[in-house]
C-alpha cells in the first residue's frame, strides 16, 4: 500500500512515464508567474489516482492530499 505523496509520484512516473504524452518537463502556468505539467500529464495523474483508490492501494486521505 502506498502511504505517502513521495512515493505516489515515484510510483506514478515509473508506471506511467513512457506512457504517450505524458512528459516530466512543466509549462508556464496561467499566471505566468509558475511552472506547472500539461494538462495530459495532470490529468492521467488524476485518472490513475483514482484507480489505485478504488482498487484499494491508496486510502481517501493519500487521494485529498495527492499532487504531482
């Protein structure tokens, strides 16, 4: 079981990182101001999240503190 945010990404880049467009370089984000992942990226992040959840890999507490 997964149990803390470093260990989710870890686990989420070395699952998901050869995946077609997922990509660990980061964009301006809409401010202009920061760095942030596309939108791909984040948003498989978020579906794969959700997966590990509902198989019970992760409990809600990971899922409501969860980012990339």
């Amino acid at each position: 079981m997964i149990t803390t945010q470093r260990e989710l990404r870890r686990r989420f880049w070395e699952e998901c990182g050869d995946l077609p467009g997922i990509t660990r370089h980061k964009i301006t984000d809409y401010s202009g101001e920061g760095k942030m992942y596309d939108t791909t990226t984040r948003t498989e992040f978020v579906f794969w999240v959700d997966a590990l959840n509902k198989n019970g890999e992760i409990s809600d507490a990971l899922v409501d503190r969860a980012t990339l």
